[in-house]
C-alpha cells in the first residue's frame, strides 16, 4: 500500500495542498477494487476545478474573497468538495431556496471564515464529501468526508482549548457545520 511521504502528512497539519491527495491510487489499492471517491466530475465541473486549480481563480464571485494564492494550495479534490457546496448554495440562492436549508443560507459567511480558519475549511469540506456520498452511495466519498470530519474535529478542539473573542465565530461556525453531520442525535 503506498503512504504518503513524512513530509507530505504535514500538509493537513499546515492546511496547505498536498499533492500526495492527487495522486492516483496504488496499485495494491486497484488490485483489491477500491476506487476513487465518486465527486460527480462531469465535463464541465472537472474543467472549471481545474482551470482553478492551474490559476488560483475561482469559478465563482462568492469565493473571489480570497487571493489566488489561497486557493493554490488546495488539491483538486478538495476544490472539487468546496466548488460542490458552493455551487449548492449559489443555485439555492438564485433560486429563492436557500432559506429552505440552513446551511445553504448561511453558507458565504461560513466560507468566508473559513478562508482564515482551516478547521472550519475541514468541516465544509466534510459536509461537501457527504453530501456527494449521500448522492452516489459511493464508499470511497464516505470515507473522505469522514477524513475530513476528523481533521475539523481535532482544530474544533484546539480552538476550544485556546478559546477567545478573535475564535469565537470560527468554534460556533466549526461546531454548526459538523452538528449538521451528525448521523447519531
């Protein structure tokens, strides 16, 4: 089974791009039938993730919050996840739906702190990877949500150990996005 370089399991650590996440999968991984997480990459979304990824330039204005620089550290799955629940959100938003959800309504101000926060970046990337898992049935995209959740956790819990006013809003944000997650009340 291949394993990340020590220095590439940093990336989660440091909340920066990891290529290792863009590499295809080993071949001992084939050999036994797993396969990539199912993110719905038509044509067209798999273009735009792209272009982003190749330019730092998001597909859409609500992200433009952000330099490009950001967004270049970001692995293609994980703009995948991020262009998901945004894409989500915008097209609840034109439509006159978003109150009908509240993530979907609350969803700019989440992605906005979440552009300073890197925990509560796990945790719209973990609602994201769930989100397309629920769509897909796909096991590979649950475990990646599932990722993702865990890396949310362990900043929500360190941001609460050095709790203050300037992470107040980053912990209730973190804490929403996960709660809306929970598979056991």
């Amino acid at each position: 089974m291949l394993t990340p370089p020590a220095d590439s399991r940093n990336c989660t650590k440091h909340n920066c791009r990891c290529d290792y996440m863009d590499m295809p999968a080993a071949s001992d991984d084939q050999q036994r039938g797993s396969r990539p997480p199912d993110l719905m990459m038509t044509p067209d979304v798999e273009r735009e993730v792209g272009l982003w990824r190749m330019t730092g330039d998001p597909p859409f204005a609500e992200l433009r919050l952000a330099s490009r620089e950001y967004w270049l550290r970001f692995s293609t799955v994980d703009l995948r996840l991020v262009h998901h629940v945004a894409s989500l959100s915008i097209d609840l938003h034109r439509q006159g739906y978003d109150r009908c959800t509240v993530w979907a309504h609350k969803m700019p101000v989440l992605l906005e702190i979440a552009l300073t926060n890197g925990f509560v970046m796990s945790a719209i990337l973990a609602l994201s990877a769930a989100h397309l898992a629920w769509r897909t049935r796909n096991a590979e995209t649950e475990q990646l949500a599932f990722h993702h959740y865990g890396v949310a956790l362990k900043g929500l819990h360190e941001a609460i150990g050095a709790f203050s006013r300037d992470n107040s809003e980053a912990i209730l944000a973190a804490s929403m996005l996960l709660s809306w997650q929970a598979t056991e009340w």
